[in-house]
C-alpha cells in the first residue's frame, strides 16, 4: 500500500511539473534581463508645468508565452513621493483578454505613452521604474523593478522671474524740421521774375519736393521765409522799394509752385517776414 501510494504521489508531482513548464512564465522571468526597454525622452522634461514621457519595449522571439498576459505600470519615483501611470497590456499568441499582441515565434515590440502630469517640486530627480506582472490562468508572478529613466529637465524653471522695467532718456524726436533752399536772381534795378529762374536746380528741388509731399501725412508746411536784397549802392529809398517789389514777386512765385498741385485751394496770409501758407480740403483748413 505504501508503494501504491508513492507512485501516486510521484506522478502527481509529475504532472505538476510538466503544467508548470508549459505556461512559459517561469522561463520568461528568468530571462527577463533579455527584454529590452527604453523612455523617450531620457533624462524625463519639464514643458509648461506638466511631464509626459514615452516607453518602448522590445522582446526577442521564443520569449514572450503564448498564454502569458502582462502588465506594466510606469511608476515616477521622486523625492516625497512616487506617482503610477496608467499600465500597458501586452498579451501572447493564445492569452485570453485584449492588450498589444507579442508573438512568441518572432518576438515583437511594443510602445507607450504616458499621461500628462503636472510637475512637483521633488521631480526634479525622478526616476521612472517599470513594475511589471506575469499572469496565466490564476497564477500571477512580479518581474524585477526596471529603472528606465533619470533626472527631470527644468528648464522653465531656470528663467527668472524678477525682471523690472529700467527707464531711460530715449533719442525719439517728434518733429524733425526740413528746409528746402531756393534763389531767384533779378535783372539790376528790375523786381520781375524771369522765366529761367524757375528752372534752375535749386527750384526743381523744390518743386520736387512740393509735388512729393503736399498730400503727404509725414510732412506738414509750415511756411515760407523769403528774404529780398537789392544792391547798396544807389539811392535808398528806391533800393529799399526794389526789395519789397522783389519779395512781392519772389512770393508770388513761390505760392504759384504750391498752386500747380491743383489737389488743394492754396491762399497766404504774410505775418512779420514768413509767408504762411493755407491748403484748404473740403470742410476743412490747415495753417502750414
């Protein structure tokens, strides 16, 4: 009876060796070391206030069990605390359940992306660790922790936020005055204005700069100085008429320059030695 029940009991203990060795767990928790993992990226980086990082992971064939199930679950490691992410589902050829699929004749990859996390202070030398488990049927095995990922990048925390304003005297100028330069030369003892005077260079300039600018927003005529001479030797009185004469028609020939614009209705008024000169738009008058 004794023998009876030895042989019983040894091909019980049979049995259950040979139910162990099919299931493939135990042999891929020996060969863990063969499986391949990888964060991207790596050192772990800080963008806005939130982490987010990527796993990959690669198994060589004959590895994986056709009915194994395993779970992986990214756990950040950091000074005060740790923080687990959502697990990856891998899942052999005949395993029960959904998961990415690994095949055990020609191995297979598998990859993975973190949720968002919002940074905390100790992170700054976190370590991301993979803590996976093996399951088939009811039996469940732990593989050894991997460490995947070091450190933290903190970039935007590296930007001071005591920046003040510094007040200076500025070079701007608000109005910057522009002349332009012209001479009429009269015939002796004559006050008219000769028909060549008006096309020397000096006075294309200026009609140039007329032409160019009278509409223009950046610039605004402010008015005429004109300066008259006659020379000293005669008499003074008739010297000192000859001048206002020459002034008269030197003006005049100044505001008909401003009159061949034919854009605005142009007057003058004189006040001390400036001419002023008046454009005048519909509804509306403006002192140049």
């Amino acid at each position: 009876m004794n023998s009876k029940l030895l042989r019983t009991l040894g091909a019980s203990l049979s049995v259950a060796v040979v139910l162990t060795g099919c299931n493939g767990l135990g042999k891929m928790i020996k060969k863990q070391k063969d499986i391949n993992y990888s964060a991207t990226p790596n050192p772990i980086e800080m963008h806005g206030d939130s982490v987010q990082f990527s796993v990959s992971g690669k198994f060589n064939p004959k590895l994986f069990g056709k009915k194994i199930t395993m779970t992986i679950t990214p756990v950040v490691k950091y000074t005060g605390g740790e923080k687990a992410m959502k697990p990856v589902v891998l899942v052999g050829d005949k395993a029960t359940g959904s998961g990415q699929k690994i095949s055990f004749d020609k191995g297979g990859t598998f990859s993975y992306t973190s949720e968002k996390f919002v940074y905390e202070s100790g992170m700054k030398v976190a370590k991301i660790e993979l803590r996976a488990q093996g399951q088939v049927k009811k039996k469940i095995k732990d593989f050894t922790p991997v460490e995947i990922a070091d450190g933290t990048i903190i970039t935007p925390l590296l930007v001071r936020n005591d920046e003040k304003g510094i007040y200076g005297k500025d070079a701007f100028v608000k109005i910057t005055p522009v002349n332009q330069v012209t001479h009429i030369y009269y015939a002796m003892n004559q006050s008219n204005v000769r028909p060549n005077e008006m096309k020397s260079e000096e006075m294309k300039n200026i009609q140039t700069f007329i032409n160019t600018n009278i509409n223009s927003t950046w610039y605004e005529f402010k008015g005429i100085d004109v300066s008259a001479y006659a020379s000293p030797d005669g008499e003074t009185d008739k010297n000192e008429n000859l001048a206002k004469d020459r002034a008269k028609s030197g003006s005049a020939a100044m505001m008909g320059e401003f009159k061949r614009t034919k854009t605005k209705t142009i007057s003058s008024v004189k006040k001390n030695n400036t001419l002023l000169v008046q454009l005048k738009k519909t509804g509306k008058v403006s002192n140049l």
